[in-house]
C-alpha cells in the first residue's frame, strides 16, 4: 500500500523532493513526490497520468544541468527503502534506486568484492549506471553500464518489469545507456568483481611543476596495464579549512587513481604504482602526497569529491592521444584559469572494448576522459580550456560526464538513436517519460 505524498510549490513535501546537489541548476516540476516504495512509484505513475502530467525522475541531482525543464512534469525522486544485498558467491549485488555508491562499496569491500563505481560516494547508483560510467576500475572490466545484470522499472502502465538478457533483451539493451525515459527505475542487479585490495592515493605539486608532471604522467599512461586508473588534475580548491595547507596555498597539479589487485598479493600493484609514482616524484618533491596500500573501501576518498551541494559548471570531452604538445598546451591554459579541477583521466583498456552482451553504450573509444569543475560563473574559463583541447576532441561524449544540456553531446550513433527510439517508442507509447530523455 502507498502512502506518499504528492508535493505542491511551496510546501515542504515538494522542497525535499526537488533538492539537486548541483545548485546552479534547480528544478521546478509541476508537482514532486519522494518514492520509498515500488508501491509509491506506481501511485505516482497513475498520478501523472490522471493529471496529464510527464513524469520525471532523479535521485541526487548531481546532473540536474542536463536535466530539460519540468515545466509539465511530477517528478519522482527515488528513494526506495531497502539494504544492498550482496551475493558473494554470484558475485552480484541487488541495489535500489536512491542508495548512494557509498551503500554499495560498505556492503561490497568486506567481501572483497568492488563494483565499478564512481569517484564519489554520494553519487546515486541507478543515474550513473545508465549514463555510462567510468570508474578508477575502469580499465580492467569495462563501462560500468555493461555491469548490469538485471534492471527492475516501473513503466508507463504501471507494470514492474525485471528485464535481463532473457526477458526482453532488447529494452534490456535500450535501458543501458539509451538516455532514459523507459520508465521509472527501482532496482539494478550489477556484477561485483574480486579486488581485495589496492593502492590508491593522490600526489599535488605546485601548478610550476605541471608541465613536467603532466608530460611524465602523459608518456606512462600510453603503455600502463589495465590495471591501473589514473587522473591527470589541474586544481585550484577554494579556501575550505578543512582542506589540508598545501591545498590552500595557490593552483597545485595532481596525479592520483588506483592500482588494483585481484589478490591479496601486491607484488605486481607496487610494480606498477612505483612505476608511475617514482618518475613523478624525480621532478620534485609532492606538497602532499596521500598514497597508500588499502582496502577497496578508501578509493571513494581519494578523488576529494565534495560531499556537500555546489554550485558547479561542468564540462566534457572525450579525447584521442594527446601527445607531448597536446598535454602541455592542457595544464597551459587550465593553469590560466580559475578553475576548481581540470582533469583528464585515463580511457583505454576494457573501457575501449565493445561487449557484445553490453547495452546499447558498450565502450568508449577514447584515450582520455576530460572534465571541467569550475564555478558556475567560469563559462570563460571552461570555454578556454575545451579551445585548447578542439584539435583532440573525438567528437563522442559520456553522459555521466556531460556539464550541461547545451554542451555537445554524442554518445550514440544515429543508428542507435533510431533504434533506441523504437525501444521507447514500444514500452511508453503515449510518451509518459519522453520529457526524461538525455540527447544522444
């Protein structure tokens, strides 16, 4: 039995439902409900459509920049009760919408077990999921999408569907990266992967040194092992006490990311981790350097994602190989900036692989992953840096890394786009959930 709320303007129901973590972009549906249930998603679908409303749905809001208007739409925010369940012999784990990445690794690491998660431990599971996904795990095993097993939905007639590889493959494969509006998600079932320990960490020196560390960095990405991830960061982090002296003292280059092992030897981790550290720290020596052997359940930490709501521009590409020149002409003009964190993360390894038991948005055929954090008022900046980046760009996007919804984006082919459509078109043939679809 449901008992939510329907949430109006102006009363508290609606502003708990609509909060987003990325405040430069607020969202103002006709109405707004908070889903705990499966029960209270089917109550709001019925809802939508007695009042002819679009239905919309979120968890976090970390991407609400991207999100259309709301102008006709109850929103559903997703947090539906429940734990995560682990299978540690399946080696799988049942998580509703509404758990955090936090929930998933608190449940997974002690079995030694990790999901291909993001940076952040407050990101919600479900929206990163079907938006692609790339994980400092990435390179070993792949998008994130394609670690779905099992997706649960509401859809526009208010059926739950389990969809798998053998019931209705082919929305199973639309949902994967399709962009959205198939209906409202309530659980995934994902692939854990045995990773009983790491080396994971982050190294900063002063933003003088970045055209050497970017160009050492630049040179050992080009023949890393897969089991390696790794972020290049031109940072210039407001003024948080919190924030460690070193941080707060100017711009600073960063490397940091994760060395995984799928056993409890290190051996060939340390190999690799003294691999790229030991070169970087013969340039000079690091501010601050966080670097440390740990359990899967410190990686979440180590990219300093804020766990609070910003006030953020975002921005993306996804790049070929760089090159000496390119990689020095990027920390040239980040460094120029006032950007909070330009960034280029390693692609490459599984991530380039296509599945073929993967969903629509399989692989990414890039090199380097580039993201932009600045404050909402950098547009200038953030223009400046993707300039520098023109002769690279690959022309795809990942829509977990996308700033906004008038940024190019291009991460289906048109081909796909048709086809995904079709899928839509099949399962919400009124286009209750149209309104919810990422360009492709």
């Amino acid at each position: 039995m449901s008992s939510f709320e329907v949430g109006l303007r102006g009363t508290s129901a609606y502003e708990e439902a609509t909060k987003v973590f990325n405040t430069a972009a607020p969202v103002t549906p006709v109405a707004a409900v908070t889903a705990t249930t499966v029960d209270d998603v089917q109550a709001a679908v019925e809802h939508a459509q007695a009042q002819g409303l679009r239905v919309r749905t979120f968890t976090t809001g970390h991407a609400s920049p991207t999100f259309a208007p709301m102008t006709d739409a109850l929103l559903v925010r997703t947090r539906l009760q429940g734990a995560v369940e682990v299978d540690v012999d399946a080696r799988t784990a049942r998580v509703p919408a509404g758990a955090l990445w936090g929930d998933v690794v608190e449940a997974a690491a002690p079995h030694g077990l990790v999901a291909v998660h993001g940076t952040s431990s407050t990101v919600g599971v479900v929206g990163y999921l079907l938006r692609g996904g790339i994980s400092f795990y990435g390179r070993k095993f792949g998008v994130a999408t394609n670690s779905i097993r099992a997706i649960e939905l509401v859809t526009a007639d208010g059926q739950v569907r389990r969809v798998d590889a053998e019931s209705d493959a082919e929305l199973f494969w639309a949902v994967r990266g399709g962009g959205g509006g198939f209906g409202v998600v309530t659980a995934v079932e994902i692939a854990l992967f045995p990773v009983p320990a790491v080396i994971t960490g982050a190294s900063f020196w002063p933003l003088a040194h970045a055209a050497e560390i970017a160009q050492v960095w630049q040179a050992w990405t080009v023949t890393a092992p897969d089991i390696a991830t790794t972020a290049l960061r031109v940072m210039n982090l407001p003024p948080i006490p919190t924030l460690p002296v070193a941080l707060r003292s100017g711009p600073v280059v960063s490397v940091d990311g994760a060395v995984l092992s799928q056993t409890t030897d290190l051996t060939e981790a340390r190999a690799v981790y003294e691999s790229l550290l030991k070169p970087l720290r013969a340039v000079a020596e690091p501010v601050l350097d966080t670097w440390h052997e740990a359990g899967p359940e410190d990686v979440p930490q180590t990219h300093m994602d804020p766990p609070n709501p910003v006030n953020a521009l975002g921005d993306h590409l996804l790049l070929n190989e760089l090159g000496p020149d390119g990689i020095t002409n990027f920390v040239r003009i980040a460094g120029t900036t006032s950007v909070t964190s330009a960034e280029l993360r390693q692609a490459g390894g599984a991530l380039g692989v296509p599945d073929t038991n993967g969903g629509v948005l399989n692989h990414i055929d890039a090199r380097y992953v580039y993201h932009y954090a600045g404050a909402a008022s950098d547009v200038d900046g953030a223009a400046k840096v993707r300039a520098a980046l023109a002769p690279w760009d690959t022309g795809r996007t990942v829509p977990a890394f996308v700033g906004s919804r008038t940024q190019p984006q291009g991460h289906l082919t048109d081909s796909q786009v048709l086809a995904v459509n079709r899928v839509r078109s099949r399962v919400d043939s009124g286009g209750l959930f149209h309104g919810d679809v990422s360009l492709g």
